[in-house]
C-alpha cells in the first residue's frame, strides 16, 4: 500500500536528507512539506512543518540560512514550538554552537517571561 506524500512526513525526511548532506534535496523536500501542510490550513501542524524547514535551511548554511533564521524566529513560541521545549530538542541541540540560533532562543525565552509576568 502506498502513501500519500504528507507535511510532517516530508518535514522529517527533509531533515533525513540534509543529514546526510544532500541539501538540495533536503531543500525540495522541505519545501514541499510546506506546500502539503501550510500553517494557513492547520494551525497545529503548520508551523512544527514550517520550524523543520527553517531547520533545514540554517543547518545548510547556504543562501537559503537568513530565510531559515527569520522562519525560526518568526515560528519559535507558536502553538508547540514553545522555545524552552524546543531548545531541548535534539535536532536544535544539533546546532548547539551556531550563536544566531542560541540568540533567538534567549529572545524567545525572555518574549515569553515578558508576557507571563505582564499577566501576573
């Protein structure tokens, strides 16, 4: 039985991919999962879809890297992607020594302190 292609799916094997240091691929790939699962038709999966792709995009370290940052910062604190947990996550860890990323995620951690202590 065959499967249809699917966001999360492709989202996944884009990171396979450029693990293995097919980029282009991993590219395509990722793209493509962003096509089948837009964050504008699910608000849930979108955006961990989307975060895979900003993922991909920095690890390459290519032209497409400044696109994944802002993906990443733009995505970090979405519904699931809250940026302790995500930080924790051994495919970020992976990219433990890039100081862009480790920035975005002190700027994510401190947005949300921010909002939770203006609540309280």
């Amino acid at each position: 039985m065959k499967r249809s292609p699917d966001g999360p799916s492709n989202a996944w094997g884009a990171v396979a991919l450029e693990l293995l240091g097919r980029h282009a691929e991993a590219i395509r790939a990722a793209d493509e999962a962003v096509r089948l699962m837009p964050e504008s038709r699910d608000a849930v999966n979108g955006p961990t879809v989307a975060i895979r792709r900003a993922w991909v995009l920095i690890h390459g370290r290519g032209a497409g890297a400044e696109d994944g940052y802002a993906e990443f910062e733009r995505l970090l604190g979405a519904y699931m992607l809250q940026p302790r947990e995500v930080a924790t996550e051994p495919l970020w860890r992976i990219l433990g020594d890039d100081a862009r990323v480790q920035q975005i995620f002190r700027d994510a951690i401190a947005k949300v302190a921010e909002a939770r202590d203006a609540r309280i």
